[in-house]
C-alpha cells in the first residue's frame, strides 16, 4: 500500500490483489494497525503530501501523486 499510494483506486481492487475478503482485510488492519484501511491509506497519502509540499510541489501536482481524485478532495481532506 505504501508504495502504491497513486494507483490504489479501491479497497476492493485491493483485496483482489491479495487474494482476500473485504471482511477479512478490515478485520486484519484493525486487529495489527487500529485503523481501517482506508483510514490507514488516508493517512499514508496525507503524510507524502506534507512531504511533497516542503519539497516545494504545487497543491495541484501534489494531489495527483497522491492519488487524490481532484485537488479539491486533497484540499478538503488536508
């Protein structure tokens, strides 16, 4: 997950790419990492945008290597 963050669209395309149950994944991360995950990708993606906009990238370059839909989703989660 954390080396996808701009092609990962679903947690369902995600459970397809591991062979798991939706139920199955929701329950692994809240049992290991507390959180569901999609609050855990998230968290991830917003952690790299901090990152991005130190680095001096623009709000709307920075959403799309994210993997924000838009800018304005980035903006209002951010």
């Amino acid at each position: 997950m954390d080396t996808g963050l701009d092609t990962i669209t679903s947690i369902k395309e995600l459970c397809e790419e591991l062979f798991m149950s939706q139920s199955t994944l929701l329950r692994l991360f809240r049992r290991f990492l507390g959180v569901s995950p999609h609050e855990y990708l998230e968290a991830r993606r917003l952690a790299a945008a901090r990152n991005l906009l130190k680095e001096g990238k623009s709000v709307t370059e920075t959403a799309l290597l994210t993997g924000f839909a838009d800018t304005s989703a980035f903006i209002r989660l951010f």
